[in-house]
C-alpha cells in the first residue's frame, strides 16, 4: 500500500546523531529502525512532569540531541515524498525523561514517593473533600469522572474500596503522613462494617460485591453484578477484598483485620480449592459454593489467572511480609509451582495460557478471551516470580521469568512508540504482529505490570537489557499517563501516547481503577529502584497497636527481596533514636507500651 497522506504519530527512541546546522537528528528505535527526524520552527521540548510540578522546560536542547544514546520521544507529522522511499518527519514535539541527558527523572530518589502523595491526596480529595470534610466512606462512589466528580445514585463496589485502602496504606509506608493511614484504617473499618460476612456455622468471612444506593435506600449485594460473573462469587473479588486491609495490616497489626484475613483465606481452601486436583476454582454458586453448577455456566469448574495467580500480589506477599509465617510462605510456593507447571505454552505462543478447564486442559472458547492474551498478565507473572524467587528459589521460576522477559518486548511491546498493548490475539497475526483484539489502546496498569518486571529483574539479575526494558516502559508512563491537570493517572492513551478521554476509559475512579496499580507502582518502583538499583536509602512508617504483633516483633521488610540485600540503617520511635532492631532480619523489636507508636526505620542497601 502507498501512503500517500499525512498523519501524526510519536517515535521513541536512542539519538544516534545530530545535524544543528541543518535541524535535524536521528534516532533508532528499541528494535533498531532508524529514523530522521526533522526540527521546525514551531518545535518546542519539555521534559517528564511529575504529578504537582509545574511544566519541565528543558532549556537548551542541543546536550541533549548531540548526546548518543539519548532516549526521547518525538511527537509529529509523516509527510508522503513523491517519488521516494521514505516518508519525511517532522517533530513538533520532545520528550526527554530526564533534566540532562541520558537521565532519567523516575530513577530519583523522591520521584516515586511525591507521586503516591500525589495520588493519595488526589483520592482524598475527590472521595471525600479531604481535607475541608472529614474521611467518611459513606461519601464513597465506585464512578468517578476525570477532575473527580460525582453524580447520582451509586454502587459502592467492595473491591474498588479495598484497592483505594491499599492505596492510602502504601502512601502512608512511605510518607509516614497521617492522613492516608486514617483513610486507609476509616476503609478497612467500613469493609468490615459494610461489605463482610461472617458465617458462624462454618467460622468463614465471605466479601459482598457492594453496597448499592438508591436515594435513602441500601442494598447489599453478594453476587457479582458484572456479565463475565454475574450472580456468581468470583474468586478475584474475594481475594481483592483483602487487598487493603492487608496493606493497613502491615502498618498495624490490627489482629481483626487479621483474623478476617484468616478467615477468608479458610474460605479459599474450604471451597475454591479442588479437593481432588491442583489449584483453585475461579466461581462458585452463591448458594450450594459448589464450582460444578449448571447455573454458572461458562464459569462452571474453571480455573484461570486470577484463581490461582492473584492471590500473590494482591494479598499473599504482603501478608507473608507482615507474618512472616511458613504456613503463608507454602501458599505462596504452591501457587507458583501451578502457575508454572499449567501456564505456559510456548510450543503455540509466546504468550501464556490464561483459562482453563477442571483438569488444566485449555479453555479457548471461554467469553471474550477466546484464544487471547492479556499483555499484563505475563508481565505480572514475570514481576511475581523474581519476587517469589528471593523466597523459594527455584531454577523453573528462574527460566520462565526470563522466557517472559525475553519474548514480551516483540510479542506485547510497541517498539515504535514505548509503551505496552492491552489484549491481543495470542496465535493470529498479521504480517508478524499479534493481532489487536479490539485496539492498540495501552492501559495504565499494562504499563505497571512491564516496569515492576524490568525493575526487579534488572535489580535482582543485573542484565542490562532489563535496564533498558524498564527504563523505556516507565519512561513512557512517566511522560503520557500522569494528569497534571486535575491528578492521578489516566486510564488509557492511544497507541501514540495521547490520553483517550471517552466511555469509562476517561473516568479516575471505575469498577477498574482505585488508586490500586498507580500507587503500587509508586511504592514498589520506590523499593526497587532506591534499594537495588540506585542504592539510595528509604524511610518506611509503621503505627502498631499495642500487643500487635507476636512477641512485640515488627516485620519491616519492604517487599520479598534477596536475602542480605537490604538491611535496617536506622529506627524512631515517636521521632526518637531506636536501636532494638535485628538489621538484617529486617525486625524491630518493640518497646512494651499502652499507646500506640509510631514506627519510622530507614532501609539501606547492603551491597
């Protein structure tokens, strides 16, 4: 096919030479396709713009055009060439990632922290009116549109109020700001008021899907109101009801948080579980909690990613973290060993099997995931197995971490742009590319997934192409997705990097976002790249009740990283110096106290 029209599109990629006299320069993209890319009157540059700055100009841009290896993303217009082989471009905007060249603003040591601040205090505010009004879940809406507004009558969904709690939670571990511990403690308490049930017969919580008002009018809801699960409970919503009150768990110890954590955890195993094979179940009837009912229909006896690899980082790790107890450490281990046993299937696809029938035989038929794959979701195993790999070592986590790793760039990546795709077809191309299933959309949580994954490895493995990999994803999230007109982060951007503002895709608060994959990025990023990468320390804070936690120890390990890797530097108590701490254990050993405390311990790198 001729082109033989203009169009507007972004290229990113590494300077490989520079012409000031004639205005322009060249680049090569991540998969080395070279491109020149022209300069015009009207080209102006900034650099990334963190949430609450004000624009980044760049000043000067010749240092960072002459600069080699310069990475930069070059929005503007391909203009057809009579005659010619190639198209002309020309740029009439620049993106650097850094403040000078062959920086990146992401790999600052408070760059992640001032963001999840950012975005906590964004929630605060548009849920609640924080801080003119008090933190009232009441007030909760599940929708909420681009600048944070609200409108009429709403479904208060539990899943959405416990991945908002994770968020505050997050935000308070790393700014130690009161505030997001009162959101994130004021959320778990309204879960636990509104959206728990406890079955005294069998001594289990179930989570409800929500809370639905009308006017003056409540409804608890227990079965799921979506279509792919509707009036089912689908495991996923069980497990991400956890996610907050978890995260809070961490900072307190709250032994009822605890204790409903236990008890819902007993439900996974009492009837998700396959009591007579491996993993667990992915729905259940509302009424028999039987996995095998007509009535579920194409949910009946399946298994998928969610059932089985969620648990981990939604829940699971920080629990272990928080415990530290073997029998939390063997969940783990178990689900990995499933993940990796079942879910590969490279003699048909770079991509992971993701839906299952009862006997791990491949469901390829199931609603709208037929034959597809969810870019995320492979990142997300990849990210979760390095993790789990600092616990329980293991040579097959190892290599399918790194087939992962080695086959998402061509597969899930767009090498022309940065940025990481949403669904597409796992075998059907066209020419050599998986097929789109619905659009070249990229979603923010897609993005999150690739820069956790690159992150850990680079930090834990040190292979430079993970550097690279990671760079490159988290430059584009840093420069396309942050809001800086009204906060947080938006939910989509097209393909070149424009954000998509229409449907549900323009809203900040939905059935799936909540202040979730934004902060976990923010926290986790925080972690990986200060304590592995840049070697920079890090405060973490910590407010325990009182008799907490078992023996008065408080576990304080950030995340699960390699043993010896990270150490305690230095422990406050109430702003004053604290030295009954294992540093390598990464435990501190309260003092016996009636009030509570709060707890700030300065995390290092070891190596």
């Amino acid at each position: 096919m001729n082109i033989n029209f203009t169009f507007s599109d972004t290229i990113a990629g590494y300077i490989t030479g520079y012409n000031a006299e004639e205005r322009w320069f060249t680049v090569e993209t991540s998969d080395k396709r070279p491109f020149k890319i022209n300069l015009i009157a009207s080209t102006y540059a900034r650099g990334v713009q963190n949430l609450t700055e004000g624009w980044q100009d760049p000043g000067d841009i010749a240092p960072f055009l002459s600069t080699n290896g310069q990475y930069v993303f070059a929005y503007g217009t391909f203009y057809p060439n009579a005659g010619a082989d190639e198209s002309t471009f020309e740029a009439q905007q620049l993106i650097f990632p850094g403040k000078e060249p062959k920086a990146y603003r992401h790999e600052e040591q408070n760059y992640w922290i001032t963001q999840i601040s950012s975005i906590a205090s964004s929630y605060l505010k548009w849920q609640f009116d924080y801080p003119k009004e008090e933190i009232n879940y009441k007030n909760y809406r599940t929708m909420l549109h681009l600048g944070g507004s609200k409108k009429g009558d709403y479904l208060q969904e539990t899943d959405t109020i416990s991945r908002m709690v994770y968020g505050f939670a997050s935000a308070y571990l790393l700014t130690g700001k009161d505030e997001f511990l009162e959101g994130a403690e004021l959320g778990t308490e309204y879960l636990r008021d509104h959206m728990r049930f406890f079955d005294q017969d069998d001594d289990l919580v179930y989570w409800y899907h929500g809370l639905k008002v009308e006017g003056q009018k409540e409804t608890k809801l227990l079965t799921s109101e979506f279509g792919d699960d509707l009036d089912s409970l689908p495991m996923y919503e069980q497990i991400y009801a956890l996610a907050g009150p978890t995260q809070t768990y961490r900072i307190t110890g709250d032994q009822r948080i605890r204790d409903d954590i236990d008890k819902t955890i007993d439900l996974f195993e009492k009837y998700f579980k396959d009591p007579n094979g491996v993993g667990y179940y992915s729905h259940l009837h509302p009424i028999t909690l039987d996995a095998h009912e007509e009535s579920l229909a194409h949910n009946k006896a399946r298994k998928n990613w969610n059932s089985v690899g969620d648990h981990a980082p939604a829940y699971l790790i920080n629990l272990w973290l928080a415990s530290g107890e073997q029998k939390h450490a063997d969940f783990l281990e178990y689900t990995f060993d499933t993940i990796t046993k079942y879910f590969p299937d490279y003699e048909n696809s770079p991509f992971v099997q993701e839906k299952f029938f009862e006997d791990w035989s491949k469901d390829q038929t199931w609603g709208w995931q037929q034959n597809r794959a969810v870019v995320g979701h492979n990142l997300k195993i990849a990210w979760n197995l390095i993790r789990q790999q600092s616990l329980t070592p293991k040579e097959e986590y190892l290599a399918f971490a790194k087939k992962i790793a080695e086959l998402m760039p061509a597969a899930g990546s767009d090498q022309q742009r940065g940025g990481w795709y949403d669904v597409v077809e796992r075998v059907q191309k066209t020419g050599d590319k998986h097929q789109f299933v619905w659009h070249d959309r990229k979603a923010w949580w897609q993005q999150e997934q690739a820069i956790l994954a690159y992150l850990i490895m680079y930090g834990v493995l040190g292979d430079k192409e993970y550097e690279k990999q990671a760079r490159e994803a988290a430059a584009f999230y840093n420069a396309f997705f942050l809001d800086n007109d009204d906060g947080g982060v938006y939910f989509n951007v097209l393909g070149n990097g424009m954000p998509y503002l229409l449907g549900t895709e323009r809203f900040k608060g939905s059935h799936s976002m909540s202040a979730y994959h934004s902060t976990e990025l923010c926290y986790l990023s925080a972690v990986y790249i200060n304590l592995l990468i840049t070697k920079q320390p890090t405060y973490f804070y910590f407010k325990p009740y009182p008799n907490g936690w078992k023996d008065n120890i408080l576990r304080v390990s950030p995340d699960i990283l390699p043993p010896g890797s990270v150490y305690i530097s230095e422990v406050f108590i109430d702003d004053q110096p604290y030295t009954d701490f294992d540093a390598y254990a990464l435990t501190v050993k309260l003092p016996e106290t009636e009030e509570r405390i709060r707890v700030k311990v300065q995390i290092s790198s070891a190596k």
